[in-house]
C-alpha cells in the first residue's frame, strides 16, 4: 500500500497538478463556475413544478427555468473568450470576444428560416449544447489570444483608445465568424452533431457502470492527495448537466429518464461531502482522541450541508488510516447506487434541483420528482459508507490517542527538566 501511495504521489498527482494549471483548463473550468448561479435558480421552478401538483391552480414558473439554467450554453460561449481576454491583461477587448463568441455559437446553430421566421431548438442556448458552447468558446478565445498584440495604431497614435479598441478587434471577430461560416453554411457541417459525435465515447463511458465508478474513484482518490474533486468540474458537469437536460426532455414526451449519470448522482454516494465523511464526522464525537473529538464537533453541521472540506484536509488526506475506506467508497457506493438505478428500483434524476448544500436526502427527493425510493438509497450508502469507515476510524483514533500521549509527556518531561 505504501508502494501505491508513493507511486501516485510521483506520478499522478504531478501530472493532475499540471492540468489544473494548465490556462485553458483554468478558463473552461471559471466558465463553469461562472454559471452555477443560473443552475441554482431553475431549482426553484423545480421545487414549485412539484408543489403545483398539489395546487394546480398556481402558476407555471418554468420560464424562470427557462431562460436561466436553459440558458447556460449561450453564458459558457461567451465567458470563456471573455475569460480568455481577462486572463492575458487585455481587458479591453473581453467584452467584444465574449460577444463574438455568442455571434459564432449562435452561428453554428444554423437556424432554420420559415415563413414564420427563423426557427432552432431551444434545447441549443442550454445544457444540450453545452460541449459545442465550449468547442466555440475556445475556438474565439484561441483568435482573440493569437491577435491579441496585433493593432491597426502605433502606441503614439492620437485616435482615442475606444476607437482603436474598435479597429483592432475587427479582424478576430472576422476570423471567428469565418470559422463559424465555413463549417455551418459552407461544409454543412451540423456542429452540434460534429461535437456530439466527438463526445460521444467520453459520455457513453461515463453512463456505464464502469465509467461512473472510475470517475468516483478518481474524485475520491485525488482527494486523498490533497487534490479537490473541484478540479474534475469542467468534464464532470458538463457531462451531467447535459445528461439531465435530456432526461427532463425524456419525462416532458412521456418517456422515462435514461441516463442515470446525471447532474445529481453524486448525491447518493457523496453523503455529507465528497468521499461519504457524513459518518466520520458522527464518530469523531466520540472519539478517544481530543484532536478527533474537536474535529467532530467543528465538521458535523457543515457535513449535513455538504461542506467537508475542514474534515478532509483535517482527517483524511493524506492520513495512511484513510487510503482503504477512500478507495472503498468510492467503488461501492457509486456501483450500488448505478445498480439501484439500473434495476429500477428508482427514479433517475431529472430534476435540476441545483442546490449542492442541501442535505443529501432532500436533493435525492426532489431530483427524482419526489421518489422516496431515492431517499432509501441515500440511507442504505450511509449504513455502508458508516461500516466502512468504523474500523478504519478506530484505527487512527487509537494511534492520534498514542501520539497525543506521549506529546503530553514529552511536555511534561521538558517542564520538570526546566524547573529543577
């Protein structure tokens, strides 16, 4: 085991590290971040959608959804040029990528022109183009970046700075929209469907059983090494956003939900956090330990909301105690939860009910349209993710006790030598 860990610390945690530095990696990822507030907001309407079931006569609210969550492709498309721009000190010209980057996405939807005028998907501007917003995003941010010290003027010019600013940004935005041009009306090339085709291997592995549980296991062991599951965000939100995105248009036609790696999943098997730290929190209040016993105390309201990063960087990172339940869990879980839903035994998430701090147990209600089964499911995980942990924890209560002894008596023998 002390092999494996230092091979990974080696080899794989340099290299994870070198991603999330990497600058484009770091623009997707703040693109993505940038939009959760919009994801947030369409819980609403999702939690009123269940509640006029009750009350029929309430209004519908579900353009809030609409034209806040539905909108997040047409956001991405034009913060990650945006970004870009901010990024390498051109402030200046931000605002004019990020708006060319909505004219080329939007571009490349190729609308349809009618009698009635001009018609596409609505389905584009949101999570279902979520992967072609980002392939587009790049794509301008890429020009913007390469043109980025090109200007009409000398520095000396007396054309005032917006004026300039206006000349010096025509050419990036004609290159982009040329880009845009020639593959949507020149080489009647779909982009939406171009970007699908190219996804698809990545999101076809991350619906099967194996895919779920690899993407877990990587979250949960990164962790271990000091390493966030944030980081995993750009790739794993996009997946399950667009995969929700399609499960709601599934339930909308009177079919049911199919992909069960959806926005949402994550819910069942991270209880009270990333790596399923719920139960190591409950035990921490009883631990031997007084380093444990504060941490407990410290951690267990903010697990409830799913807040556990203080309990991980203050018990399980890097602590030798914690490898085996890390790995554990994020195996099982994942792989039970994928059974539970493969097997029927639940609703798949098809509600956008974005609130990650809520308490596992009411996400799992109302993302699968208020299925209690799916309240079940989170406390069977916490009955496992608990057995699981317990002896683990004993382990290194019963060793943090040791070390917290014989400090006390290093103090005390250091106190008498000063006082005789």
């Amino acid at each position: 085991m002390k092999k494996i860990q230092e091979w990974i610390e080696k080899h794989l945690v340099p290299v994870m590290n070198r991603i999330t530095q990497n600058f484009w990696f770091g623009i997707v990822a703040d693109a993505i971040l940038y939009i959760v507030p919009f994801s947030m907001v369409s819980a609403i309407p999702s939690l009123w959608s269940i509640l006029r079931r009750f009350v029929p006569a309430l209004p519908d609210i579900s353009p809030l959804s609409t034209f806040s969550f539905g909108l997040i492709g047409l956001f991405v498309s034009f913060v990650i040029p945006y970004n870009c721009l901010n990024k390498i000190g051109k402030k200046d010209r931000s605002i004019i990528a990020g708006f060319t980057g909505i004219g080329t996405f939007m571009m490349c939807m190729n609308f349809v022109t009618t009698d009635e005028g001009s018609l596409v998907a609505m389905s584009k501007f949101g999570a279902g183009g979520m992967f072609t917003a980002m392939f587009v995003g790049l794509l301008v941010a890429v020009v913007y970046k390469a043109m980025f010290k090109f200007s009409f003027f000398g520095e000396d010019s007396v054309i005032p700075d917006f004026v300039k600013n206006w000349f010096d940004n025509i050419i990036a935005i004609l290159i982009s929209l040329t880009a845009g041009y020639l593959l949507t009306y020149v080489m009647k090339i779909d982009v939406f469907t171009m970007v699908q085709l190219i996804m698809k291997p990545i999101t076809s592995f991350a619906q099967s059983g194996p895919g779920v549980v690899l993407i877990v296991l990587l979250q949960n062991v990164f962790y271990f090494f000091g390493i966030s599951g944030w980081v995993f965000t750009p790739v794993t939100r996009s997946i399950t956003q667009a995969a929700i995105a399609e499960n709601a248009a599934m339930m909308a036609a009177g079919m049911a939900p199919k992909n069960i790696y959806a926005y949402g999943f994550s819910r069942y098997h991270h209880i009270g956090g990333q790596g399923a730290t719920m139960p190591l929190a409950l035990f921490m209040l009883r631990a031997k330990s007084k380093k444990y016993r504060v941490l407990g105390k410290a951690t267990l309201v903010p697990s409830i909301f799913n807040i556990n990063e203080p309990l991980q960087y203050g018990a399980v990172v890097g602590n030798p105690f914690m490898l085996i339940p890390t790995v554990m869990i994020a195996i099982i879980l994942p792989a039970f939860s994928y059974l539970w839903f493969f097997m029927g035994w639940g609703t798949i998430n098809y509600v956008n009910f974005d609130m990650n701090f809520a308490p596992n147990a009411v996400s799992a209600f109302f993302m699968s349209g208020g299925d209690f089964r799916n309240v079940i499911l989170v406390c069977i995980n916490f009955v496992i993710a608990a057995l699981i942990w317990y002896p683990f924890f004993k382990a290194a209560d019963k060793a943090e006790v040791r070390k917290e002894q014989e400090r006390a008596a290093a103090k005390a023998a250091k106190l008498a030598a000063a006082q005789a």
